[in-house]
C-alpha cells in the first residue's frame, strides 16, 4: 500500500510528457504553410494579399480550405453546384449569405477518405466521355467578338511592371512557280500575285520562280491584371519581314535576302461591363480595318488575293463597342474613327518614308467606319463546329490634294479670260492656290457559315476609291475636266511654255477651258475662263467565296492519328471596275481580275503543316487592244500559279 503513491505521481508525470508533445504536435499543426495554390490565385489577381494573409492565420488546413472555398464562391470563381459538389453537402452555404462567420465543418478541397471496408458508400462510376471529333474548318477571323477575362492569359513571360506576355508567331518557307508576271519594270517581278496588264512583260509572258522564307511572323499577346477591378485590359503586337528588301551600302547586293521588319498590329484594349451585364470595349491603336472582318483562307499571305476580292487592310485607329445578347445570339455593333489614307502612287519616295501618306490627313477630319456582327450558332446539336457570323460594315473618308501657287505656272494661255487682267495666266485664276477633295466610301456584307461538312465564307463589297484597301483593279480617281477642254502640257501639243501642275503629293493636276480650240501654239480659250479638274472615285466592286472542307473529319479519321489534319480549300474571287471610269485620265485602264485558287493542307501535328496552293489568274481591260503583253497587243492575260511550302507554328 506504500507503494501506491509513487505509481500515482509515475503515471502523471508520463501524462503530462504526452500531453505536452501532443500539444507541441497541434500547435505545429494550426501553424500550416500557405497552399501553393492560394499563391497562384494570387498572382492571378483572383486574391488580394489581404486575403491570402486572412487565410496563412486559419487554425487549420480544414479552415484554411474552408476560407477558401467562401472566398471563391463570393468572388463567383466557383458556383454553388461546384461548391456542393466539393464538399459534399449541398446547400450549406449561399453567395449570398457568405459573409457570415457561421462555421461550418466543409472542405474546400474535396479530400478522398480512407476505405476501410466500414460504412463507405461505393464509389460512383464517372460517365463515358464523349469520343473526341475532329474540328470542323473555323473561318479566317481577324476581329473576333469574344469577350476576353481577367486573368485568361497563360503566360510565357511575366514583366518586372506586372504585365503577362504570351509569345506567337510561325516560320513560314516556300517554293512559287508563276507562269506570267504583272510586267514593267516596277511591278514585274514580285514574289506575291498581283493584277496582270500593269506593263508590258517582253517577248515572253516572263515566268518566274521564287523562294520565300520572309513571311516569317511573331507576335505577343499582352495581358495586365489590375487587383480589384472591373476592367480587363489586353494588347497585342505582331511584325513580319514581309517589307520591303534593303537599299542600303552594306546589304545592296544581297538584298533579296534582307526583307525588313514591318509593323502589322499594335493595340491595347479596355474591356468592362455596363451594370454588370452589357459588355463593353475600348482599342487603341493599330488594327484590321472594319470591312476586313471576313477573308479568304490563302496560304499566300505576302498580299493576300491584292485587287481580286478580298479588300482588307490594317491602319491606326481609335474603337469601340458593345455587345448584346439574347440566348445563343450575339449582336456586337462597332465603331471607329481611323486614319484616313489616300494610297496614292504619285508620292515620291523620300515622300512616302518620311510620312507615308498625305492628301487623307489633309483632309482634316478622321475617317469613319462601323460594322454590326451577328453571331450564332448553326446547330447547337454540331460538335466541334464553331458559331456563324453575319457582318455588315462600312467606311467613309475625305481625301483632300493640295496645290500651293507656287505650283501654278505664270505663262500666258492665249484667250483665257475672267481673271481680271489684260492676260491670264492659271495662277492668275488661282492666286493663292487651290484644294480638291473628293470621298472614299466603302460598304461591306460578309458572311461566315461553318457546318461538320463544310464551311463556306463569302463577301461583297462596292464603293469608290477602293486602292488603299486593295481593290478596284488599283486604282483610286480619274481626272474629270466637267466639259472643258484640256490645256495641254506635254509633248508637240502643249502650250509654248507651259508645264505640267502637280499636287503636294505629287499628282499631276489638269486644267482646261470650255469651248477651246487648237492646240501648241494655235491653242485658245476663245474668251473663257480657266478651271481646274475635279477627282472622281474610280467605283469598284467584288468579292470572293470559299469553301473549306474538313476531309480528316469527313472520312472518320482518328482524331488522335497522323490523318486528323486534312483540310481542302476552294475559292473564288474577283475584283472590277466601272469601264467608262477606268478609260477615264488618270486610271489604269483594267476592268477586272479573277481569282481561282484551291489549296490542299496537312497538318502534321499542333506546330508542323504542308500546303500545296495552285491559282489561276485572269486580267482583262476595259477596252479591246489597250494593253500589251508578249510585246503584243492584248484584252487579256492569265497566270498560273503553284505555291508549296511548310508552317512552323510556335
């Protein structure tokens, strides 16, 4: 019995060691590391630091994940099902109601339980995923409507400012064989098609070959992650070497290998939203025109189908838009003020480096363009198949030419009269000089419609001084004298020292007189005065249709094989001009050109595709024996031409 005391104080001793390194094990417990996924929400900007603080005091790894998975439902990260669905217990917590400090003993991350054979339910068998499918062909879209979100971007590189940037961009190569060239000795050995009957080409149709490995692009995607705000801001920036080759001492002699760097987008966006719910966006910089929403699926992109039916282009620009919706249909109307840009060929070319264009700035006012997009689905029951789109845009500027009176000639027109002198001369009629504007309009319609089977994509367009959107066979104005007779100025007909009148930018400028006659030395305004021309838009019209077939999808391919990448293109494009205008002075004299073109493209896997592109290529004048070609008279000439080549995507 004396011993009995001495075992009582062994045995609390030994509990309270016990207790101590059970205390000791709890505390290191409650004191757990942040999860390595809280960090990465962070850097998302999907948490504050505030919040990841709140959640490295949690008492526990349970409360931790508990914090969690509140803070994510209010954030509206997770919905309701998928916070059910987690913990398991459906309905124990609210949106709504997530705020309130009720605990609660769910997890945020779903922990799988130890099967010990007792009281565990069997394991639900996950349903049969669907068979993969191949996708059906998805239109060439430049000015897709999808709303970016915050924290959408996976990034390759993220900034020291915080911004995240997402590299793009391929390596493009290959082999071209062209039976016939444009001609002359400006346009007649490029290495993209271009309308023919631009000049003569010699006694042959000069067939030429080429090898390519300019078309190389790059590209970033850009992305900024503002912390507790509504605003989703991106950028984007893209380059090619698909400019002009090098004149320059150092690379003169082998400049066809020296194609230069060229800007072809750099923009930056604002996305939000209207009360929550009416998506809204602002861009600035340089982008695809409005009417380019819709183009061919070419794989030669140096000039992508110039003057035969696609009419795009890229320029500066401010924009903006909203987007509606009512069920499956997206309804995104847009608007932009851009650079108004004449295209004219008469700049010089010190002119053209230094400022690159001038009587479209001149006019003093922006261009102006819009477009309305409608998106929807075809078939909610395709798989694979992306939504259709119907587009209608349109486009207006001012072109404005400048001639200062230190360009109008001071000789003497015999029997001009009304400009209040004894003799008159043109600057006499025009003492400070003279500016003649004229308006560039274009309207589009463009339709995109993906099925399983194929997909078919098409535009039309019409308008007036359609050159600087590569269309209208190239041009932009004739000279229209309204009536007068013209005062000539060059050759044996020209008045006895009289010169030619051009513009700032170059163009040469015509003037005339009504009810003259003669010519050289015999020429009279016969008492009348002196006018200046106007600048009529050359009207044009075209556009192209296409038809991409999906051939891997349609022949049941394994869509995890090495035939999962066929895809055949046919196409059709054409480009016209009004005859009576292209006949006119100042127009170039060609009424149409057409496009044939089919291409046949594999796709190796994700980064390595083949192309084989054959086109055919038809020009024709307005008027009959105009042109020549061969060193002969010609209406018309053709070219064919066969393109292959390989695409290294990165």
């Amino acid at each position: 019995m004396r011993r009995k005391p001495f075992w009582v104080v062994v045995c609390v001793v030994v509990t309270l060691a016990l207790c101590d390194r059970i205390w000791a094990q709890q505390a290191a417990d409650n004191k757990s590391a942040v999860n390595p996924l809280v960090r990465v929400l962070q850097a998302k900007g999907i948490l504050t630091a505030e919040e990841v603080a709140a959640l490295s005091q949690a008492s526990s790894a349970g409360d931790a994940d508990q914090r969690l998975a509140k803070l994510l439902l209010m954030k509206g990260v997770i919905s309701q099902a998928d916070y059910d669905q987690t913990v398991g217990t459906p309905g124990m917590m609210n949106a709504s109601n997530a705020g309130t400090s009720s605990p609660t003993a769910i997890a945020a991350v779903y922990r799988v339980p130890i099967n010990n054979g007792v009281g565990v339910a069997p394991a639900r068998t996950p349903p049969p995923e669907e068979p993969k499918v191949i996708p059906a062909v998805a239109p060439l879209r430049v000015l897709p409507i999808d709303i970016p979100k915050q924290g959408g971007l996976i990034p390759d590189i993220k900034l020291g400012s915080g911004a995240n940037m997402k590299l793009y961009g391929f390596f493009k190569a290959s082999a071209v064989s062209d039976t016939a060239s444009s001609g002359g000795p400006t346009f007649g050995s490029q290495d993209f098609p271009l309308p023919l009957l631009l000049a003569d080409t010699g006694p042959t149709s000069d067939p030429q070959v080429h090898i390519k490995a300019r078309a190389f692009r790059i590209g970033s995607q850009f992305e900024w992650v503002p912390k507790n705000s509504n605003f989703v801001v991106t950028g984007r920036v893209e380059a090619d070497y698909e400019g002009d080759f090098t004149n320059q001492n150092s690379v003169n002699i082998s400049s066809p290998r020296n194609g230069q760097l060229r800007t072809r987008l750099a923009w930056a966006r604002l996305d939000t939203k209207v009360a929550d719910s009416l998506p809204i966006f602002w861009e600035f910089g340089q982008d695809w025109t409005l009417y380019s929403s819709t183009l061919p699926s070419l794989f030669e992109t140096t000039g992508t189908a110039i003057s035969m039916g696609a009419l795009w282009e890229r320029a500066p620009m401010f924009r903006t838009g909203v987007q509606f919706h009512a069920g499956d249909l997206k309804i995104q109307p847009e608007f932009a003020i851009v650079l108004p840009v004449a295209g004219t060929s008469a700049l010089t070319d010190e002119q053209r480096a230094r400022f690159g264009d001038r009587a479209g700035p001149e006019s003093n006012q922006p261009a102006l363009e819009s477009r309305i997009v409608f998106q929807f689905p075809v078939s909610t029951s395709w798989r694979g198949v992306v939504p259709a789109q119907i587009i209608f845009s349109g486009h207006h500027a001012r072109i404005n030419e400048i001639i200062p009176f230190g360009n109008l000639p001071t000789t003497v027109i015999p029997g001009a009269a009304g400009c209040g002198t004894p003799t008159c001369s043109i600057r006499g009629f025009f003492p400070r000089g003279l500016e003649i504007g004229h308006p560039q309009n274009i309207w589009t319609a463009e339709a995109q419609l993906p099925t399983p089977w194929v997909t078919f994509t098409g535009k039309y367009y019409q308008g007036g001084d359609l050159r600087f959107p590569f269309g209208g066979q190239l041009n932009d104005v004739f000279n229209d004298l309204n009536g007068a007779v013209t005062i000539p100025t060059t050759g044996a007909t020209a008045v006895p020292g009289l010169v030619p009148v051009t513009a700032l930018d170059s163009r040469t400028v015509l003037f005339g007189c009504a009810g003259a006659t003669g010519a050289g030395a015999t020429f009279n305004c016969n008492g009348n005065p002196i006018v200046a021309q106007s600048f009529r838009p050359v009207r044009g019209l075209g556009g192209f249709l296409e038809a991409s077939f999906p051939l891997s999808r349609i022949f049941n391919a394994d869509s995890e094989g090495h035939n999962s990448g066929w895809v055949l293109h046919f196409s059709y494009g054409t480009d016209r001009t009004v005859a009576r205008d292209v006949r006119r002075s100042g127009a170039n004299g060609l009424a149409r050109t057409d496009l044939d073109s089919g291409s046949l493209t594999y796709r190796l896997n994700k980064w390595v595709t083949f192309v084989q592109e054959t086109s055919y290529i038809n020009t024709r004048a307005a008027t009959i024996g105009s042109k020549t070609f061969r060193g002969l008279p010609a209406t018309r000439a053709h070219s064919w031409r066969n393109e292959f080549g390989t695409i290294f995507t990165f």
